[in-house]
C-alpha cells in the first residue's frame, strides 16, 4: 500500500508560496490550495501543515489513495487530483486502466474495482499513460482555452517530473 507521506512530499515538492495571478482560475494560493477550492480558508496565514492536512483529509483518504497498491502511481493520480482536480485525476487514472483491458466506467471515484485495476498492471506502464492523457489533457486545454496558455509550460514540466522518480 502506498504512504502519504512521500506522495506529499512529492507534490509539495511542485507548488511553491502565495502567488495571486490574475490569470489563474484558482485565483489565491498557497502551497497548491487555492482560494477558488477553499473560499473560506485565509489562504495568507495558511501554513506548510495546513496544507498537508487538507492534502491528506481531501484528497489522499477522500480519494482512497493508500489503497493503491504502487507508490508510484498512488503519488502520481495524487498529484493531478491537487493540480486538475480530483475528479479528473481519478478519470485519468481510469482511462490509464482501461487502456490496458480494464473495463472501468471513468466517473471519477476511486473504487474497489478501479484499485484492483490500477493494480493488476506494472506501475511504470500505468504512469507513463497517466503522463500521456495528463500532457493531453492540458494541450487541449490550452486550445479551448488560450489565456491559460501562459500555463502551460509549468504544466508540462509538472505533468513529466514523475519520470524521474522510476526506478
């Protein structure tokens, strides 16, 4: 079973102190929580163990995430719940199986049969699919939407750090 703690790790590794761009959908933010996903938190005063916290309670155990049987792509679909949401991380996820012969409905919650499927395939091929429909998702993103263009290159950096973490 995979550990919190070093997925975290791992995505606080990518989101870095207070930033308020305008541009930014998710407006205030701090450590990768966003005003627009907290509207009544004080994002200014929150701190490192806040948002691991939140991390932990909304998007690790709400997300059944320690019931993933890799590390690797336990701290993978972790990181694209915080950076796209949960939602779409776990249908990322899903598509990922199912690409592979899983027969998974993609609705976004992380089930019993979606952890068995997420399991009964190696790690490495699962996030390297990940990476591939994540690096598409954004790339169409950005063409629906070309003011978050200005996104895009930390998106992509984001999307292919998880490479350098195989073994």
């Amino acid at each position: 079973m995979a550990h919190a703690t070093a997925a975290i790790g791992y995505v606080l590794g990518h989101e870095g102190g207070y930033v308020f761009d305008p541009h930014d959908p998710g407006g205030e933010t701090l450590y990768g929580i966003s005003a627009a996903a907290y509207p009544d938190l004080d994002i200014k005063r929150l701190t490192k163990a806040d948002a691991v916290a939140i991390y932990e309670r909304d998007y690790w155990t709400q997300n059944r995430l320690g019931e993933i049987h890799h590390q690797l792509v336990a701290t993978y679909v972790l990181d694209m719940c915080v950076n796209m949401g949960a939602s779409r991380g776990v249908k990322i996820a899903q598509r990922a199986a199912n690409y592979y012969g899983a027969l998974l409905e993609r609705d976004g919650h992380m089930g019993d049969l979606t952890i068995s499927a997420l399991a009964g395939q190696p790690a490495n091929r699962l996030v390297y699919t990940m990476v591939a429909l994540r690096g598409s998702y954004y790339e169409e993103l950005v063409t629906i939407r070309p003011n978050l263009r200005r996104f895009a290159w930390g998106w992509m950096r984001r999307t292919f750090a998880i490479l350098e973490l195989e073994e």
